[in-house]
C-alpha cells in the first residue's frame, strides 16, 4: 500500500489506518513520494495515540524534534532492534538482542529467509513508543528499511527534510555514529539467559545446545495472512504485551498462529482392537462427508472452468489423487477383513460381504455393485446429493473405485530391506499435556522433532540398561488420537516479596496450547560391533523399563493392561512388522513427510485450503551461526537457531494396506538429517 492512497481520507480515519500501516501486523507501506510525511508521521507516533492525536500535525511534530533529550531517548531504543525476538514469548529474559540475516534452509521448508526482512524491537515496555521513530519499518525505494537505516546510510533527501523541521548537522552526524555503532556491535548474545530455553541435538557428531528463537519476520507474515482472512489461526493471548515487543504491543497481546489439529475419523467400528464384525461388515461411509471427499469432487468438477490446460491437468492430477484416498477410507472395512482373512457369516448379505467374500480373480466383478453402492451413498448426505450421477464424476469414481479393487488383491511376493535392520513396536502409547504449541507460529502436531528426541533418549537407556550396542536409525510415527486443550500456565516469581505479606513478582502469564495424544512408535534399529542378534522376546521387561517418560513436554505412558497387554513387540524382519501394522484402527492416521513442500506462509495456507490430509509440523531448525562457546550453555558449545516448519501428509492404515508394503516402507519412516546449519526431520 502507498501512503499517497492514505493521505486521501479524512481526519480520524487518515491517522488511524495511517498508524496501522506502519504496524508490524501490516503489509509494508511504501513512502518513497511522500518523505516529508512520512517523518511527521513517525515522530508523532513515538507519543501515545492520546498526545497525537494527527499524526500529520506538523507543529506538534518540530515541538518534538526540538526535545532533543526526547529524540536522543527514542535513539537510545535503536540497540534493540532484532531479526529474532529472545523475549517472545518469556519476557523474563533481558538485555539481549539477535540481529543477523537467516541462511537459506538446505530444504524446502519455511523459515525467514523466505520472508520480507523486517526488524522488530523489544525491549523495556515503557518505551514501546519511543522505538517507532526509528524503528518502524517502511519501503523506500523499493527496499524495507526504518529512520535508523537511513540516517546512518546518510540519504541526503531524509536528511533535507529534517534539516527543514530543525534538525542540525551535528545531530544528524550525531544520529548517524550512534546508529552505525547500533547495527554493528552485541549483534548475538555473549552468555545464555538462565530464562532462555536450550534443547540438545547432535550436530556434526557433537551434542549442540540450542536455543530457539521466535522470526520477527515470519510471524509477522502470519498476521498478515490472518487480516487476509487465508488460512486457520489460533490467538496466544500476552499478559504483559508490550515487555514481549512491539508485534505483540501493536495487537494488544492477541498474536496469531496457524492452526491445523490433526482431524482424526471417528471409527465405532473399531472395538478393543479389532473390527466389530456385528458393527463394521459395511463400508465406512462417513468418510464420504470428509473435507477432503467433498474438496475432491468440487475441484473435478470446477477442473473445465480454469483457462489453461496445464491449470486443468494439475487441478484434476491433484483432485483424483485426494479421491483416491477418500475412497480407500471408504473401502477400509473391506480391506481390513480380506487382509484378516476371516469368512464373513451368511447372514450379511450386502455388497460389502460379497467383496469381502470374493476371489481374487473376481473382485472386478463385484465393481458394478460397488459403484452403484457409492452413489447411493452420496444420495443420502445433502452436502453429496449434487456428487450422485454427476456426469464429471461418472468417470472418475468408476476409474478410481477399479484401481482400488485391483489393490484389493493379495500381493504376491515379500518386501524385503536390509538383513542388518529389525523393528521395535510401541503401541497405544498415552501422553498427557504434550505441546500442541511446538513453535510459536504452529498450533497442532506435536514437534516431529520431539518424536526423534523421545527415540534418541530411549535409545540411550536402552544402552546403558542392555549394555549393547543399538543404533535407532529411523521411525515411524501413527496418531490414533487426539484431542486439544488450552490453558495459562504461572510463571516461576522472579522477584520475592519486597515487603511482609506481598506476593512475590511473576512475569506475565503465557497462553499455552496443550494436546493429549495415543499413538504408536515403530522404530527401526541395527545392532552395531558385529552383533546381529535382534532384541528377543526375553528382553521384553528391559525394553518396558527403559522407555521413556516424557514426549513434547507432556507425560508419556504405556496404555492400560487391560487394553493392551502386549505394548511393547520386537520383529526380526519387515514382513512380520507389516501384518501386525496392516491391523491397526483406521480411523488413525500416519504422519508421513509430504511430496509437496513450501517456502512462504502464504503458499501453505493456499496448498492447506485445499488438501485437508496435509499438516504444518516443526520439523527442524536453522542454526542462525556456527555453534560456540557461551557461558549458561548446557554443554559444551551453544547455537542460537530458528524453528523450520514442514509439510506433512496423513496417511490412512487403509492406505497403506492397499498401497502395498513397499510404498510404506519407503514413505513412511523419519530420521533427523543435518546439512549444512539445518537440522531437518526428513523421509528417510
């Protein structure tokens, strides 16, 4: 937006959305015609809105350049600009800034290097105001910059205008020396804030302490998406917003995130581990009032309307690819019962029995009824009556509906991988509180870099417990569960009663995002120093003892013995691993790496509004330097780094049993991958 499109509204309006523009929340506003604005603009609003009310008033903006004590006190706050906020979302850490430019992650994924480059402030609270003359963020000449960036860049026509409303020569070299020492000295942290938070990593076979640290940049995109009204959000309410910054001070503490919950089907079909046969001898018919059923269908149809034949072909490969895996759910039933192998009694005679029932060869004979079956399921929802017999769906349906049946089919052969490798299941696993938060920009999965470390610590007790060797190299990771929560939790007092019988003093309370979740961990492991003797049966008890207890900063436990008392299973070879996996419930999901990756906040929302099976996850970090010494780090050598947000997909165990065991052995399992300074959670 340009400031000559502002100057055209009358007073209020003008100074009010004038003041919103050079908001951090905001799209960046260009000023390069109207400088002489602009500086009025800026100095007033380094007073609150009630002393300022114009922002355009010039006379009340030479009174203020001519306190000079006032402008060299807003000057002051300029050692306070950031890339990368240390006090969001604990204000409790102080006099310390991060200005450095992020380095291109060494994968597709989103961080701030693909972002505007903005600077924000933060600092002490009561001078939250003062910090815009200087460090509000606008274009001119086609460059993000603020006052501060300017002056010390001596633009001669900034430097007129202010000579106009008063300023000398000396200030302004005054301004410039100040602002160049600023931007060039204390750029990181020379010790760790006790408030900091630091997580441990191997990075180039060393254990890295690392402390994340919230992109001014990239979470101001979020704003903007949501006044874009693009994406889903969440609101993180701030107790004390302007200690955090000047973002969260703009929005009166209500920072938003994206939020994408994983939406888990469902399944009354699914009993105490297993199919119901009196409930589930059907088809699982709710999967057909799915987002990404109805999506599918629309998009097909809509598919004709787009102008280019590539918009088309790229519409329609992307649409049958989502209807593809509606119906897979909606045949998952099915499957389950053929992958059993089990004879359905007689007295179920529908066309689900006759496939479930049906040999190989002749499980194409049954898609006439099938097909005819799935149409008269869609005449029974109103949101897929207008789906029935449509003459752009015809087709589709019949194409795909065969393809699956094909599926169907008993696979011949074996999958096999290397003989060196064995697999360890970890089944219904309850956790309790975990982060939903995993980021400050993500509402939703849990960190998949919270699965590698709950993998790694139990790797390393199972060492010391087992006294062997094991290496885990990958894992699988399947969500039965999920259900959200929220809350505030109180922050430690950081100050103790001053007086008899006062309370000691808290920082502000933080809003906080929590997720009670079970789930299942597959974990492939080799044995190392020559040994190939899998874990057996005999070390069950030690592979319960030494797991874990804690998962993305929530209580893990094993489920219930009466729920299940085998929790813990070993497998000596892929095969044996998939028959139990191809039995799990199928209104869980797989979190698997996504094909599709992104760059922007803006291409994430558009890609997640159409496909509701992919999730945002943190998925990694970018280190912001090369790790170093710092006194407060948990070890050795410290880095100061980014969280990196990915793209997932979920996976349906239907999916799975159709796609056949290859396809999951190669798409679903993880491992943390290291390139460079990013640390990235990867399709192993």
């Amino acid at each position: 937006m340009s400031l000559n499109t502002l100057l055209e509204l009358d007073e209020p309006s003008r100074s009010e959305e004038i003041r919103k523009a050079f908001a951090p929340y905001t799209p960046l506003l260009e000023v390069s015609e109207n400088v002489n604005v602009a500086i009025l603009a800026l100095l007033n609003l380094s007073h609150k809105r009630q002393l300022a009310p114009d922002l355009l008033n010039k006379k009340r903006a030479i009174e203020i350049l001519k306190d000079w004590q006032y402008i060299e006190s807003c000057a002051q706050e300029v050692q306070w600009l950031h890339s990368h906020n240390l006090k969001h979302p604990d204000t409790r850490v102080a006099h310390q800034r991060i200005l450095v430019k992020a380095e291109k992650p060494s994968s597709s994924v989103i961080s701030s290097f693909n972002s505007v480059s903005r600077l924000g402030w933060s600092h002490n609270s009561s001078a939250v105001n003062k910090a815009k003359l200087f460090g509000s963020q606008f274009i001119f000449n086609g460059a993000t910059r603020c006052l501060a960036t300017l002056i010390m860049d001596n633009e001669e026509r900034w430097k007129e205008e202010f000579k106009k409303l008063g300023m000398s020569d000396g200030q302004w070299i005054y301004l410039q020396s100040l602002f160049e020492e600023y931007f060039t000295g204390n750029l990181s942290p020379s010790y760790v804030d006790r408030y900091s938070v630091q997580v441990t990593f191997i990075y180039q076979g060393k254990d890295v302490s690392i402390t994340p640290v919230t992109s001014h940049s990239l979470l101001a995109d979020i704003q903007i998406a949501r006044r874009n009204k693009a994406g889903n959000f969440a609101t993180i309410k701030h107790w004390h917003p302007s200690s955090v910054g000047d973002l969260t001070s703009s929005l009166g503490g209500n920072t938003s995130v994206l939020s994408y919950p994983p939406r888990l089907l469902s399944n009354s079909c699914y009993k105490n581990g297993s199919f119901s046969e009196s409930v589930c001898v059907d088809f699982h018919h709710s999967s057909l009032t799915s987002k990404s059923f109805i999506f599918a269908c629309n998009d097909i149809v809509e598919s004709k309307s787009f102008l280019t034949a590539k918009e088309r072909r790229d519409a329609r490969r992307t649409a049958i690819k989502l209807l593809r895996q509606s119906l897979s759910e909606w045949l998952s039933p099915v499957s389950y019962w053929r992958s059993v192998g089990e004879v359905i009694s007689e007295r179920h005679n529908n066309t689900a029995c006759l496939l479930i029932s049906a040999l190989d060869e002749d499980v194409l004979g049954v898609l006439p009824e099938v097909n005819k079956e799935l149409h008269s399921i869609l005449v029974r929802y109103p949101q897929t009556q207008s789906f029935a017999y449509h003459p752009e769906l015809l087709i589709p349906f019949k194409s795909q509906l065969k393809f699956l049946l094909t599926k169907l089919k008993k696979q011949q052969g074996e999958y096999s991988v290397e003989n060196n490798f064995y697999y360890l299941h970890l089944k219904n696993l309850h956790v309790f509180d975990a982060q939903a938060l995993s980021c400050p920009y993500v509402v939703g999965l849990p960190s998949l870099l919270a699965v590698w470390g709950t993998v790694y610590n139990y790797q390393l007790r199972l060492r010391k417990t087992l006294k062997r060797s094991i290496v885990f190299e990958e894992v699988a990771w399947f969500l039965r569960q999920y259900e959200p929560s929220s809350g505030a939790k109180i922050p430690a007092p950081y100050l103790p009663p001053m007086k008899p019988g006062e309370a000691p003093k808290r920082p502000g309370l933080i809003d906080m995002r929590f997720c009670d979740l079970r789930m299942d961990l597959v974990i492939r492991y080799r044995i190392e120093d020559g040994d190939d003797t899998p874990l057996g049966n005999d070390e069950l008890p030690m592979l319960q003892s030494a797991f874990p207890g804690r998962f993305a900063g929530g209580t893990m436990q094993p489920p219930p013995l009466n729920e299940e008392l085998q929790w813990c299973q070993v497998y000596a070879d892929a095969n044996s691993l998939l028959a139990a996996l191809s039995l799990l419930p199928d209104e869980g999901r797989w979190i698997i790496d996504s094909e599709k990756q992104v760059q922007s906040i803006e291409s994430l929302v558009a890609w997640l509004s159409k496909h509701p099976n992919h999730l945002p996850a943190t998925s990694g970090y970018q280190l912001l330097e090369e790790p170093c010494y710092r006194s407060g780090s948990h070890r050795e050598l410290h880095a100061y780094a980014e969280p990196l947000v990915g793209l997932t997909e979920t996976l349906s165990p239907a999916s799975v049993r159709l796609n056949g065991k290859a396809d999951f052995m190669k798409s679903a399992f993880w491992r943390l991958k290291s390139q460079n300074m990013t640390m990235l959670m990867k399709k192993a």
